[in-house]
C-alpha cells in the first residue's frame, strides 16, 4: 500500500487523524483513527478529481460514445440499476491502462474479490432465509 499512500499524498487526498491500510480481523483492511475523531470533524478530504462516479464514467473522453451507443446496457435509470455498469466500462478500462493509468495507484490498493457468479452452490445456499 506504499504506492497507495505516496499517491494519496501526491494528488491531494489528506487524512490527517488516519491512516490506510488497517487490517481488521472481522472484515480486512480499512481506514484507522490514529486518535479520537470529534462528531462531524472532517478526517478524510478527497479532490473532486479523485472521486470516481458514474457521471466521470460516462462523460470519460473514450468511453463516452460506447456508453451512448449502447443504451440497452448503460440506462441511466437508477432502479434498472445499469448506471453503474458505466462505471465498471470505466474501471476495466482504466485497469487496461496499466502503469500509464490515473488510478493505478487505487486500483492496486482495491481488495480481491470472488465474484458471486464463482459461487459454489454452497456458498449461494448459505445466503438463503
């Protein structure tokens, strides 16, 4: 998380009562408080240029025509819930980028995650009421 951080430092982001990664046993890493933090005091400060949505996704200089020709795929209606596949066009895009990415830095630090289409039957009838 080296690379995480010094770019955390580099482009703006300023945690100044905390600090990342923290490994937490229940849930893995997260952010930490290095001292209290007060109610409504501010412990996190990210530039809008860092902030990753689904606006950035479908106005991205590249991916912006994909998005509109494909409206079957990129509604953006938020109850078809398709909004956000905009941002994971934005995502894989920007993981293909490699080294020469913005967000190589972030995109490193994010967790593994096992896609729930990878379940074992098991595991998907362990979700069940």
């Amino acid at each position: 998380f080296k690379l995480f951080n010094e770019w955390c430092r580099q482009i703006g982001i300023i945690m100044p009562k905390a600090r990342f990664p923290v490994n937490f046993e229940e849930t893995g890493p997260g952010i930490g408080a290095d001292e209290d933090i007060k109610y409504r005091e501010a412990f996190l400060s990210v530039p809008w240029k860092c902030v990753l949505s689904v606006s950035k996704a479908r106005n991205h200089p590249i991916l912006r025509k994909i998005i509109r020709e494909h409206p079957e795929l990129f509604d953006e209606r938020e109850e078809l819930g398709c909004d956000q596949f905009a941002l994971v066009l934005f995502l894989f895009y920007e993981i293909g980028r490699g080294k020469s990415s913005f967000w190589y830095a972030y995109l490193l630090a994010m967790p593994t995650v096992t896609f729930t289409c990878l379940w074992t039957e098991e595991e998907i009838l362990a979700t069940q009421d």
